[in-house]
C-alpha cells in the first residue's frame, strides 16, 4: 500500500466507519488477486509487475456503501454457526 491507499482508507474510515475498513481492506484484497491472477494466467502482466491498488479499495468501499450491512450480517452469522 502507498500514501494514497492509506490516505483513502482514511477517508472510508472518517465517512463509513472502521467496520468499513476492515471490509475495504479484505475485499480489495480479494478482488484486487482475482485480478493479478488472472493477468499473470493471461500474460497480460508480469509475475514480478505492479498493479495499483487503490481502484479495487475504491470498489470495496463502493460495495460496503451499497451492500456492507447485509454483508456483515450474513458474515457475523456465519461466525457464530462454525463449530
């Protein structure tokens, strides 16, 4: 992550909440390695290239604004039926 990527989970963060940033972080993770992988399978980019991170941060706390509390309900849910 650089300045900007942390200088934008502070701005989810001031408007969203931490709950919000926890779920940025993770989903733009996740979405940001589906995308790395499948350029590095595609040879559309180099195993050892760089890929920005703040769009999938951008597209995580998008996903929050519409859908986080059902998200975070249905994950607490399923939290608490794991043995």
């Amino acid at each position: 992550m650089g300045l900007g990527d942390v200088k934008l989970m502070g701005a989810v963060g001031a408007f969203l909440g931490w709950h919000a940033v926890l779920f940025t972080i993770v989903g733009g993770a996740l979405v940001g390695s589906i995308v790395g992988v499948t350029l590095i399978l595609t040879r559309r980019a180099k195993l050892q290239g760089h890929i920005p991170f703040g769009p999938y941060l951008s597209l995580a706390a998008l996903a929050w604004v519409y859908w986080g509390p059902l998200l975070w309900q249905g994950y607490c849910h399923l939290m608490v039926r794991m043995p």
